[in-house]
C-alpha cells in the first residue's frame, strides 16, 4: 500500500495505526487469535469484558446461531481484572496494536474499583466502559438506559483513572442520543455502539428457550441497520469520536459506518465465522481508499450526503 496514504486515527487521545478494532467478547484476550491472523495489522484490540472478581459467566446454552447473525448470553465470563493483567496481558505486549480493557460492574463502586486497578499498568491503552449492566442498587436497571446513571458510571471511572475512556452504549433505549450526551457531559473520551440487541429464540419442538438464560444478546449481520442509524444519529449530537459496531463482515461495511461518522469500527460477530475477518476489513479499507484515489482515511468519517 501507497506510504502516501494515511489510515491512523485518533480515538479520545489513543492515536490507533488504522480504524479497525475488535469487539469485546468475540476476540477473548488477543492471543487467542495470534495463529490466524496478524495482531499487528489491527487498531486495537478490545479485550472481552473484566470484572472485580472472576466470573463464571451463565450455564449453557449460551450461545445459539440466528438466521442473520447469532443470539448470546455468555454472562460476561472472565478471570478478573487482577489475573488478567498478570496473566494475559503480558502476552500482547510485544504488538503494536493498541489495547483496551473493557469493564463492566454491577455497582458503581466496582466500576471504579477495576478503573483504580488498571491505573498505570503498562499495556493498557485505554478503557471502554459496558454500562449494559444491572445496577443492583436500582432494583437491576441497567446503567446504559438511563442518563444520569450512565453519566454516574462514567463520573466514577474518570476519577480513577488517566487513561482515554471509550463508553459503549446499548441499543435497547428510547433515545440513544440522550445517553451518549449525558457520557460526554462527564468526560467520556469517546463513544462505541451498538452493544446487543435484546433478543429470544424459542425451541419449537422442545417449547423451552435455546438459551439457559431465556434471553441474550442479538448480534450480526442482522443489526447493522439500526447500528448504521444509531452512529449516525448519535456521531452528529456529540464532539468526541464514534466508534461504530453491529454486524460488520466486510471491508465495505466498515466504510459505511465510517460515512456515517464513525471514526473507528470493531469488527465482533464476523470473528465466529472469519478468524481473520479484522485483518481482512483492515486491507479491504486500504484498498477502498486507494480504488477512490483518497489520501487520508479520516475523509470518509461521516461522509454521507445526506
């Protein structure tokens, strides 16, 4: 590719190599996938969801295949943010990529508590908050559907932390426009969407749920309308990056989340089917740019004309 052309992006102050990340949850801690693809080609890397304490995530079934995408509910399974950093980070160390954490709590308090943690330790380049969780001190309303919660989680890990603060916010609200500028009111550095939709899928032979935990999560190829609209919504109300997800398989629809004004994307689903789909999407951008004679990746960023 042409040295000509520029495809690094900044991203709340993490100046990424090109726009392409993965997704929280679909990528485990990055080694996972050092056979099959090259990390170094990747903008970054979210590392699925850390607690406090390790989690054992919900029994199976918890993941099932849907016609245009697949259904989960993993339950946020993971070995804790203190074993990560002495277990698995280590290792992605020597690659250029970038790394984010992603943190999620069922209180406030443990949301900064994992923030505090992650404070200074070498490796970890920024944090992207899952405020798709109950808040057990309100009765299990998940902070992402309210303003004022969402912005009390985000108040809460800014005081804990230097590092650049990604919110990911959850499509199952009334107007998500509201939530992502509640997040930036508090100093979130940028914003990532969509999480899940809210999904069910129904045995009919058996009559009993296909996931133990009756509902998961709805991703792929089957919310990339709402996602495109939801960026694009969302990327024209507020002043920090977007970085925009939802059923992401090629190169071209990275480009039209892009044009919808994301200035970054992560690629989740598509790693269930093609291992190597984020390297594939980071060529496939490169040879977009150059197939339209452009010269800076950032010219794409909500490009639409509308």
């Amino acid at each position: 590719m042409s040295e000509t052309i520029k495809t690094s992006v900044d991203i709340g102050g993490v100046c990424l190599a090109n726009p392409v990340m993965t997704a929280s949850g679909t990528f485990g801690y990055g080694m996972e996938f050092d056979e099959v693809l090259n990390l170094n080609r990747l903008g970054g890397v979210v590392m699925k969801g850390l607690s406090l304490f390790p989690s054992k995530g919900n029994p199976p079934p918890r993941i099932v295949e849907t016609s245009c995408g697949m259904l989960n509910a993993i339950g946020l399974e993971n070995v804790g943010i203190q074993r990560f950093i002495k277990e698995k980070l280590p290792a992605m160390k020597p690659f250029d990529t970038k790394v984010f954490i992603n943190i999620y709590g069922k209180t406030v308090e443990e949301y900064a508590a994992i923030a505090e943690t992650a404070e200074g330790v070498e490796g970890i380049h920024g944090i992207e908050i899952n405020i798709s969780c109950p808040n057990v001190s309100a009765g299990g309303l998940a902070f992402g559907v309210d303003p004022v919660a969402a912005a009390t989680v985000v108040r809460a890990v800014k005081a804990k932390t230097s590092l650049p603060v990604m919110v990911k916010l959850s499509p199952n609200v009334t107007d998500i426009v509201e939530i992502a500028r509640s997040v930036e009111g508090e100093g979130a550095d940028s914003v990532s969407l969509i999480n899940t939709l809210t999904g069910m899928g129904i045995d009919i032979h058996t009559r009993k749920p296909l996931l133990a935990n009756v509902v998961g999560g709805l991703s792929g190829p089957a919310v990339k309308p709402v996602a495109i609209r939801m960026v694009y919504q969302v990327a024209k109300a507020v002043n920090i990056p977007v970085i925009g997800m939802g059923g992401i398989m090629t190169p071209e629809d990275a480009v039209e989340f892009m044009m919808a004004g994301a200035s970054a994307v992560q690629v989740g689903t598509a790693n269930f089917v093609y291992p190597d789909a984020a390297e594939k999407v980071v060529d496939g951008i490169e040879a977009f740019l150059k197939e339209k004679g452009m010269t800076d990746v950032n010219d794409l960023i909500g490009s639409v004309e509308v």
